[in-house]
C-alpha cells in the first residue's frame, strides 16, 4: 500500500492538476470518454497520490496486487491523478506543465529492482511490438512505465485508459502555448521508444491539454 498526501501546489502541474480535478473537473474531460468520477487527488483527502497495492485499491482492482507485485518492485509510478468512467473503466493520468517534466532521467532504481523492471519492460516491448534493443529504463523512463501499468491492466482484462495532461499556458514555468507542442512530444516519445504508430495501446490514450488560465 502507498498513500502519499501531497501539499496544496503552488506551481506546476501539481497546482493545476489539483486544482482541474477538484474545481474544474470537466477541463479533463476527453471527447468520447466519460463521465470521469474522480478519486485522487481529492481535498478530502488530504490531495493524496497513489501507487502499488493503494491505487489498484483506488480503480476498483484491488485483486490484482498479488500479480502487480510479481510485475513490477515496489515504488511504482505515483499517479498524479486517478478516476473511473461509469461503467468502472479506470483512468490513470500524468500531468506535465512544462517541457522538462516530460523529459524524464532513466531509472534510478537499485540493480535487483532494475533487472525486475526491465523484464517487466520487455513483456510490455513483446506485446506491443517493440524490438527489445530500444532501453525503455533510460529512454522517456516515466512515460514507458505508465504505458507498462496501462499494459499491465489490459494483460489482466482491465480496459484502463492512460490519460496524459499537458497544461497549456503556464507562463511561470514557462510551458507550452499550443497543444501541437504536447502531441509533438508525445509522438518524439513514441518514436524514442520504438512504438509502431499505432499500436495495442493506442485507442486507450488520451492528450488533455487544459489552459491554465481556466484554473487561475
């Protein structure tokens, strides 16, 4: 289990990612998709983020932590936000205010636990036809292990969908004005990791791109 309460954001994407999904919820509405119930971060609970066994909890999946634990160490990936669609499809979101939150390092994780992530990365690269030579650990590293939880969930039968939210307009942080920035990174990202255009995972990934001044 792995609740984590947050402080209230004074800047960046935990700022308006708290402050979308507490106050303007419908600025993270995807067309098509919805309505999304959201269940972190929520300022009855103290805006906190979940990972492992918790945010499995979280989604309504709490019978997978045995198998997310024999997947992937623990400390996985701390969802920025975490919600369910009507009929209990879970939405998991990463939210990202300026260029340089996505650019992610590679893992740091210590040896044991990297040999564990990159098998797990490797089940994910077979699946979605990926040739095992790209390092999904040093490449785009927190973009490919969201993309790993979203396959993780599919491989047990849970349709989950990955929303990535790239706010528009933070001029403090100097982030991108246009949604072309965020989808040109995003395609850099796919590229990066060897993903074919389209793909297993494809139809079940959101952009979201909210302007920040819809927040202020």
């Amino acid at each position: 289990m792995s609740r984590i309460p947050q402080p209230e954001g004074t800047k960046g994407s935990l700022k308006w990612i708290q402050r979308a999904v507490n106050d303007c919820p419908e600025l993270l509405q995807p067309d098509g998709v919805g309505p999304i119930a959201w269940h972190s971060p929520l300022r009855s609970d103290d805006l906190a983020e979940y990972r492992d066994a918790a945010f499995l909890e979280k989604i309504g999946q709490a019978e997978l932590a045995p198998a997310l634990r024999a997947f992937w160490p623990a400390r996985g990936p701390q969802w920025d936000a975490l919600g369910t669609l009507p009929d209990g499809t879970p939405v998991l979101v990463e939210a990202k205010a300026h260029v340089g939150e996505f650019l992610s390092p590679p893992s740091q994780a210590a040896e044991l636990s990297l040999t564990r992530i990159k098998a797990a990365l490797s089940q994910v690269q077979t699946a979605l036809g990926v040739s095992p030579a790209t390092d999904w650990t040093r490449v785009f590293y927190q973009y490919a292990n969201r993309l790993a939880h979203l396959w993780f969930l599919h491989d047990h039968g849970v349709p989950a969908r990955l929303m990535v939210v790239g706010f528009l307009g933070d001029e403090e942080m100097r982030g991108p004005q246009q949604r072309e920035t965020w989808a040109a990174l995003h395609a850099a990202a796919d590229h990066a990791l060897g993903l074919p255009s389209r793909h297993g995972l494809s139809r079940f990934i959101d952009l979201v791109t909210p302007r920040v001044d819809h927040l202020s």
